[in-house]
C-alpha cells in the first residue's frame, strides 16, 4: 500500500495544490483542518508523515507536536509555517520534537512535494522523538547540561513570533482588500467568495493567535457577512467597508508599533472606499509589469498591491537580469526603485531599454525615496516617463499602471510597401513603422509573421491578381490595401483606397492604418476559426493561471499543432489549419482557453482539471481529426494533430514554464508520429 501523508493544515489553498503534487508521487494524502480531527485520524490511519502548520484554528502546530511525543507518537513530522522563523524555534522543533524538516511558507509547490516523497523513501535521519521525562527525572545535572547555551526545554519564543507576523499585516490586510473587491465586482462569485473567506478565516484565528484582538474581531465581521453572503445572497456593504477599514487602520497601527521595522515598511492605508475605485484594466489585456527593485519588502508589497488587478508582475534585482527578460518578452511598463545600490544603474538601464526591440515605447515608471527638485530633474533628464514619490497610495500606483496599459493599448500602425522605396522613405520619414518588400513571394512570406495593418501597392505592380493573393494570405487578420490612383490596380476591387500623390497621400495612408489597428486591437478572435488571436490568448492563458492558483486548482496547458502540412499547396495547408482550428474551438468548454499559437499550432488552456483526464479529452480530439480524415480523405487526407501537453504546478507555476514544458514534449511528439500524444 502506498505511503500515507496526513496533512494537519486549515489553509484550503495550500492543501489543494500540494496534494495533487504528493499523489502525483504515488502518496495517499489525507487532511485535516484542526489539531483534535488530526489526532483521530492518527489512530485510524496511522499514517506514515505528517505536515502539520503552524498556526491552527484550535491549537498552536507547536504544542500539538508537543502533545503529541508526550503521547509516545513517534511518527515522522514535517513543520510548515509563515510566521515561526526564528532559530530558538528551528532548534526546538528539530532537536526536541524530532521534526525532520522545517518549510517556511509560501512553498514551491514541486520542491515540497519531492522533499516529503524523499523523507518517506530514504531511511529516517532523525532518530525518533523521546517522550517527555518524567518529574523526577527532570532534576538530572546530566539533564541539564546537555545544551548548556539554552535552557533544558526550550520553547517558542512568542514575542518574536508574534513581531514576525505583525510584520506581514499589512500585505494580508491588502490581499483581503483585494479579494473583497473582487467579490463586489464580479458576476460569477462562488469562488471569490470561498477565496475572500479563505483569507478572513486565515487573518481572525491568526491575529487573534498573536493578541491583536481589534483586528481579530474586524475580521470576524468579514468572515460572518461573507458566510452570510453564500447562504442567503445578501451581504450589508456597509458594514463590510467599515470592517475592511478596521482591518488596514489597525494592520497599520500596528506596524508602526512594532520594535523592529521592515526595511520599505509598507505606504500608509489608503480607505477602502477609494480603493475601489481605481481604474480598470481592460479585460481582454494582461499587462506585464517589470520591476526593477534590490529591496525584497518593496517586491513583497508590490505583489500585494497589485493582487486585486491582474497584472503579470516580473521582479527583478538586477539591470542585467531586466534587459535580458525585457528582451524576450517586452514588458507594457517598468517600474524602477530609487535609489539602486548601483547609483549608476538607473542610466545605464534607461539608455539599454529603450534600445530594445518592442521596448522604445513601454513607460518607465520611477519609484523613488527621495521627492526633492534634483531627484525630478535628474529623472527627467534620464527620460523617466512617470515619477511617483515615497510613500506612495495604492490609487496613485493604480492609476499610474492605467497610464502605462492606455499607451500599450493605443494602436500604433504598421505599414508594408511592395516595391515603392521613394514611398517608403517618406513614410519612415513621418515616423511611421515601415517595411519594404520588393518580391510578392518576400511579402507573402512575411505578412503572416509582421502582421502589417497596412499594404501598399507601389506604382510597378501589375499583376491583377496580387490583391486577390495578398488578401487570401492575411486571412486569420483585417489588412487594408492600397495603391496609387496612376497604378494599374487602381481599379480592381479588392483594393480599400487609392491615394493622390499630389494630395496629402501620407495623412490619408496613416488614418487608414490607424482605423485598422484599432479594429484589429478589438478583434480578439479569429473570423474563421473562432480561437483566440496569439495576444489575447497569452491574455486568457495568464487569467486562467492565476486564477487556478489563487483557488488551488490544477492547471493544464496543451499545443496542438496540424503536423506534415510541408510541402503542400498553400491554400490546402490553410484549409487544414482553419479546420482543425474550427474543430478545437467547439470540442471544448466555453470557459477554456482556446487560442493560436503560431502558423500551424493552436494552444489550449485547461482550468481545475487534472493532468490524466485532460489526456482523455486530448486523445478524444485526435480520434474525431481521424475520423474525419476517414471520411472526407480528398479535402482531409493530410490532416494530423501531434499534441503536447504540460500541467501546473508539476511543470511550473508560470505560463511561460508551461508552454516550454508543452513545446518540448510537442517537439517529441512530432518526431514520434504524425498523431502522437506526449504529456510526461
């Protein structure tokens, strides 16, 4: 039979995504959520380890372990906990209570999972607990001297627990915020509820832990509205806003009381009721914020500060390290931390950045400690775009974010010219994004990668049938033609507007590309197939991911790609993608993603579904592209679907992690078999 894990922790999140790990390493887990329904599963179960948390609802993780050896138990324990990091702690949990291995919360979900299997597969280096001593034993002088440092039985040391966690208040008084906005925003609230709920429960029974009775109470009254809520539909704002209130005003209080502050102590409390009111981010967008920051606490609140939005946020601590990430995947804005222990790295990162492709135009958003006239100018010299002072409001650094997502989202034209150069010149010129082909086979190979809203005909283009071809090609796109009035196509039907040479032409070639960007930027979905265009689909890729891991869930990700297309006649290879594109966009649920990825692959986007019973569905979709290939074989003789597949968090808890984990084993596929599927 295999290994049993008893998990003894009340944090619903952090049960749901570890489990789906440990059984992914042939454990049987079972969980608990208090210290007395844990106890009774041990003498039902007996299960070979334990993981027990630090803080439970009816008793301190501590003092349950310590129960525990007093009872003779000497089963093997693995302690995890965010708040009790201090040495006297470790020693005592270690050295005493025979705990084989401390983690401090949060956890590599992956790394966990792997260090329990190995404890439960290698012998025990830890030699079991001893039970407590007698009375009359304790008096020993041999006793005593064992550890002559420290006292005999040490134990935890409360007041710098307690410090450690008054630190961390304001980030969960911020994610609480964050997750109380969600419930009052969105439609569908079941599981931002259970989430809202999750992190009340979590911050009364801790706060009321470590003595901070206000703040206990404040969320108490959250927890009750919300239970409210689930169980009749009806929650008293009011009430709710003031609780929420309560909880950052005392949070904030409570750091400036604490004996040892947090290096970049979080920015004063903005209310609730402003809070709410910062500006949305457009739901077909997901920004990714670079950040360009040496201090950890500044990163932490930064996370915090932005868990009510979504946004992709990219810490960093090193210039060389943001120009390479910057480099890959161009970021909507950066955010930099002033002043840098390099005082030179700001310029020296600015000048770098901007030379990147796809970076000219991001905003770079500076941070900084010090608000004085020289500081300004300095940035202003250096070409910062936004300058936000310390402390800093959560209003302000919202709606400097909005800034930076207005400027991505503003259509910025591309312009293709087929053999015209003195045009082409004239367009750089004005400041415009050009690109010159002087072949139809350049252009045609190209306009599917560079994806121009604009092409221009240039005066020596004759063949009638060049606007028929260019057009078939950009099929998956809005893409404008146009000519010169004195070229020979000027005429023909395809073409959207003939331009004057005589007559302002470039004003009338840059609104028309405008008016197609700016289409094409509301047009999320492909007109023949119905997936999602490359960029909204790294969009709903992103929101489906973060949203499995705020609530615990699995994660799947799948590249499907329409394999041995080499070779055959353009216009059959399209016929073939856009079928199989069609044919993933409605064998799926409507909540799945279900994207483009490039040429001939599609990607889809699994959520709360386990990694085996995504195979299924995956394997039943190739089963329809073989039937129908058996059905149809003139039209569908070439059609096969290779798939690979990866799944969150046994392959990475990042959608770039997840689509290389699927590449790679789509790579495999392919050279494999035509139809094969590859997903470990």
């Amino acid at each position: 039979m295999a290994p049993n894990v008893l998990l003894l922790d009340d944090d619903t999140q952090f049960r749901t995504s570890v489990t789906p790990a440990l059984e992914a390493f042939g454990l049987r887990v079972t969980s608990a959520t208090k210290g007395s329904i844990a106890r009774a599963l041990i003498e039902e179960e007996e299960p070979s380890l334990l993981v027990v948390d630090g803080l439970l609802p009816d008793t301190n993780g501590i003092t349950w372990i310590e129960d525990l050896r007093a009872d003779g138990y000497d089963t093997p324990i693995i302690f995890v906990s965010a708040f009790y990091r201090d040495l006297t702690t470790f020693k005592h949990l270690t050295r005493d209570l025979g705990v084989i291995r401390v983690f401090h919360k949060p956890v590599t979900v992956e790394r966990f999972a792997r260090e329990v299997a190995n404890a439960l597969s290698a012998p025990m280096s830890v030699a079991p607990a001893p039970h407590h001593r007698a009375r009359d034993q304790a008096d020993d002088p041999a006793e005593r001297v064992l550890y002559p440092e420290e006292p005999s039985e040490p134990g935890v040391d409360t007041e710098r627990a307690r410090e450690s966690y008054v630190s961390l208040l304001p980030i969960a008084a911020d994610n609480l915020t964050g997750a109380i906005r969600r419930v009052h925003s969105e439609i569908d609230r079941a599981s931002v509820v259970a989430e809202a709920l999750r992190q009340a429960h979590d911050l009364h029974g801790a706060a009321a832990t470590h003595g901070l009775a206000e703040i206990s109470e404040a969320a108490a009254r959250i927890e009750h509205e919300l239970r409210q809520l689930q169980e009749s539909g009806r929650l008293d704002w009011p009430t709710m806003f003031e609780s929420i209130d309560a909880v950052r005003a005392h949070a904030a209080a409570a750091v400036g009381r604490a004996s040892q502050p947090v290096a970049a102590a979080p920015p004063p409390v903005t209310p609730a009721a402003s809070f709410f009111l910062h500006r949305p981010i457009p739901s077909d967008f997901v920004p990714t914020l670079l950040v360009l920051e040496d201090d950890p606490a500044m990163i932490a609140y930064l996370r915090a500060a932005f868990d009510e939005v979504l946004v992709h946020l990219r810490p960093v601590s090193t210039v060389d390290e943001a120009l390479k990430i910057a480099s890959r995947n161009p970021p909507t804005a950066v955010l930099v931390g002033w002043p840098l222990r390099d005082r030179d790295a700001l310029a020296r990162f600015v000048q770098m950045f901007r030379g990147l492709y796809g970076c000219g135009q991001a905003p770079i958003i500076m941070l900084s400690v010090d608000d004085d006239p020289h500081t300004r100018a300095q940035a202003a010299q250096l070409g910062i775009d936004i300058f936000l002072p310390h402390p800093i409001e959560l209003v302000r650094l919202h709606h400097a974010l909005g800034t930076a997502v207005e400027r991505a989202m503003t259509p910025r034209p591309k312009i293709a010219i087929l053999r015209d150069p003195d045009a082409a010149r004239s367009i750089e010129d004005a400041g415009l994004e050009c690109l010159l082909y002087f072949s139809l086979e350049e252009l045609l190979r190209e306009l599917d990668v560079e994806s121009p809203d604009v092409v221009l005909l240039g005066s020596s283009v004759t063949a009638k049938q060049v606007p028929g071809i260019i057009g078939m090609s950009a099929w998956d796109s809005e893409c404008a033609l146009l000519c010169f009035d004195d070229s020979p196509l000027a005429m023909e039907p395809q073409i959207t507007e003939r331009l004057s040479r005589a007559s302002g032409w470039l004003a009338h070639l840059h609104r028309e590309a405008e008016r197609v960007a700016r289409l094409r930027r509301q047009q999320v979905r492909c007109g023949q197939t119905g997936v999602l265009a490359r960029s909204a689909a790294v969009a709903a890729l992103e929101a489906g991911l973060s949203s499995a891991q705020r609530h615990g869930r699995t994660y799947s990700v799948g590249l499907i790609r329409a394999t041995d297309l080499e070779g055959l006649d353009h216009v059959l290879a399209r016929r073939l993608q856009s079928h199989l594109g069609r044919l993933i966009y409605g064998r799926f649920r409507r909540e799945d993603v279900r994207g483009r990825w490039d040429d001939d692959t599609f990607v889809v986007g699994l959520d709360g579904t386990s990694a085996r019973a995504v195979v299924q569905v995956l394997r039943r979709l190739q089963e329809e592209v073989g039937a129908q290939r058996m059905r149809d074989p003139e039209a569908l003789a070439f059609l096969h679907a290779a798939i690979g597949l990866s799944s969150y968090p046994l392959d990475g808890d990042t959608s770039r992690a997840l689509i290389l984990a699927a590449h790679e084993r789509l790579q495999t596929a392919v050279e494999r078999d035509p139809d094969a599927l590859v997903w470990r």
